[in-house]
C-alpha cells in the first residue's frame, strides 16, 4: 500500500518554530510530528509514504533519509510549484500513488496526530465497497468546523455541512482518508478543495463512507493545540503502553523524558510535559504543560507553564515563562526574566522582562 501526506506550506501559525525547520519537523513529544504518522503507516504494512509539499523539499528528503533506512519504507517528493490547495496535490502525485494493484492509497494532513487506527480503517473500507473512506471525529462545538452528515449504522455519508448554525451532527472530517484509485479520475490538476469539490460529488453517488475514530484527535498547527494534543497525546500513551512515560517523586502526572535528558535535584515535572534528547534541567525547575526540544538547558529555580521552549535555548535561573510563551531555536533568556505570552524569534538574547503577550524580533 501507499500514502500520501499532505505537508503543505509554510507552518505561519506555528512560528518560530518553522522558521527553523518545515513544520511536519518540528518536534512533537520528542519526534517530529511527520514521524509520528510514517511509522504509524509502516506498522500496517505501508511500504511508499509520498510527500506533498511545496516548501523546502530538499530539506524534509535530507531529514527523513535516515528514517528510510531504520523503518525500511520508501519516501518520497510529490513538489507542488503553486498551492493546489487539499485534492490537486493529490492529482500531481497521481503516477505515484498509481501501481496497477488496485489497491486504495492512505491520504492524510500532516497536522494531525491521534492513535492512527489505520488498520480498522481498511477493514471499514473493505467492508463497505464503496470509492472512498474518510475518518471522522465528535467535538462538542460543530459550528465552528464543516460537519459530516452520516447514517449512524453504515457509515455511509449523505452531506456536508459548513459551519452549521442549527444542530445537524456533532462529527467532523479528521483529516485521514482512504481512496480507491478511480478517486484520482475525479481530480483535475488545479487548486481545488478536496472537503468542497470532490467528496460532496462521491457523497452524491452513495460512495462516501465515514469511520468514527476512536480515541483522541487534534489539529496540532498552532500552539495552543499542540500544548493540548501532547495532553491527550501523553494520556494515550498512559493508557497503551505506560513503561515510556516517567516515573519518581520528580513527576506529576504524565510525563515523556528521553533517556540522555539530566533532571537535578529537588524538580517538580508535570502533568503533561516532553522533555527532548540532551536537555539539562537544573535544580529546583518547575515544568508543567509544556514542551522542552532537543539540547535546551533550564536554570535553576526557573518555572515554565503552557509554554515551547526550542531547540538549544537556554533559561536563566528564577525565570518564569507562562501563558503560551514560545522560543524559537537558540535563544537566551536571562535570569529572572519573566515572559507572559512571548514569542522570540530564532537566535536572540533577550534580557528584560516580556510583561504581555508580543513578538521578540
């Protein structure tokens, strides 16, 4: 089988962070988002994961080399010259996706993390015989989001609606689709929206059919989600397999260390927080809600909440980040300096306090 993930753009919402690196890069509980979905692929027998992407290509294939190898899966560049929006990527990377077994191919949104019940999902696909499959997931507010209209014992799709304003359903598109290849037949290689233009077509033929996911899901694109999807993230894995998050009176709650991170003494972390690779955290840190990358070095006495603190920054001691404060990679914060909604661009230094929520240029 093969899979497409639709990378996209330029990740504006999660800056600073892509100022660094393409956004299905950056780091989520301690792996990059996109890793997180190609092993999840690979364990159900994926064997080519294409990338549809129309920014810093060269980049990603460099990164996830080393990934081919260690998961012995194929990956790939389908590059766009010109947004195509969410179906006209998936017309460019026809020849890809096409191998002559008839097979359907996985479509997915790079942003979205979940437990990946991709296997279910073929199942469901088989069962039904239709064209197309997509997963959907409940929310307690569907008027902000286009909702799926469904029969609730066959899965089959009747319609879409756009940010209803009267209750119509409480099930939402979660960004993870199955296709059979007659799908490609149906999408011209221009900008087009696959939700708008292509799926109410298949829905109309009766060929549409919807999988509700079980367990979490969450958009992680912008930080807000991401601080809440590593929540539910971390839940899940309490749930599946708990011998990777920490234990011991340093911890509340759940938390993911990565074994070459040194913790000193008399530290409070957690709930909910990711400690990366070759992190230092000095005595006496409070750490909660929040994700600390690769190489970051946290003084003493500082307390960080709901906040991302990126590759190789440092913290001073008695500082205090809050109220969703990001760093980008490799910046200094001094001692006792207080950050309330900071966002500091990559390579700063930054020596007084950030007293409301701006942008450090």
């Amino acid at each position: 089988m093969k899979a497409l993930i639709l990378v996209g753009g330029f990740g504006t919402r999660l800056r600073p962070l892509t100022l660094s690196v393409p956004k299905p890069l950056v780091d989520f509980a301690n792996k990059p988002m996109i890793l997180h979905q190609i092993e999840a692929l690979r364990a159900i027998g994926v064997t080519e994961v294409v990338l549809a992407i129309n920014y810093q290509p060269e980049v990603m294939l460099n990164f996830l080399q080393e990934f081919e190898k260690k998961l012995g899966i194929k990956i790939t560049c389908s590059q766009e010259t010109e947004p195509l929006g969410t179906a006209g990527p998936i017309a460019l990377a026809r020849d890809k996706l096409i191998d002559g077994s008839g097979e359907p191919f996985f479509v997915l949104n790079s942003d979205v993390i979940s437990e990946y019940p991709l296997k279910e999902m073929v199942n469901f696909h088989k069962c039904h015989g239709g064209e197309a499959s997509i997963m959907v997931t409940k929310v307690d507010e569907p008027s902000k989001y286009g909702v799926v209209v469904m029969e609730e014992t066959t899965g089959k799709v009747e319609k879409f609606v756009e940010k209803p304003q009267i209750f119509v359903g409480n099930k939402i598109n979660a960004g993870i689709y199955l296709l059979n290849p007659s799908v490609l037949n149906r999408i011209e290689l221009r900008p087009t929206s696959i939700e708008k233009e292509v799926f109410p077509k298949i829905a109309a033929e009766n060929k549409l059919y919807a999988m509700v996911l079980p367990g979490f899901w969450m958009d992680i694109g912008q930080p807000k989600d991401y601080i809440t999807g590593l929540r539910m993230y971390l839940e899940s894995l309490r749930k599946k397999s708990s011998a990777k998050l920490s234990t011991g009176s340093h911890f509340v709650g759940n938390v993911l260390v990565d074994e070459t991170a040194v913790i000193g003494d008399g530290c409070l972390i957690g709930p909910d927080v990711a400690i990366g690779p070759g992190c230092i955290i000095e005595s006496g840190v409070r750490l909660s809600r929040c994700t600390i990358m690769r190489g970051v070095r946290i003084k003493k006495h500082t307390c960080v909440s709901n906040s991302i603190i990126g590759w190789h920054s440092t913290v001073g001691k008695w500082a205090r980040l809050e109220n969703m404060t990001i760093l980008g990679e490799d910046v200094h914060l001094g001692d006792e300096v207080y950050s309330n909604g900071g966002v500091v661009l990559p390579h700063k230094e930054i020596k007084s306090s950030i007293l409301k929520p701006e942008i450090v240029m």
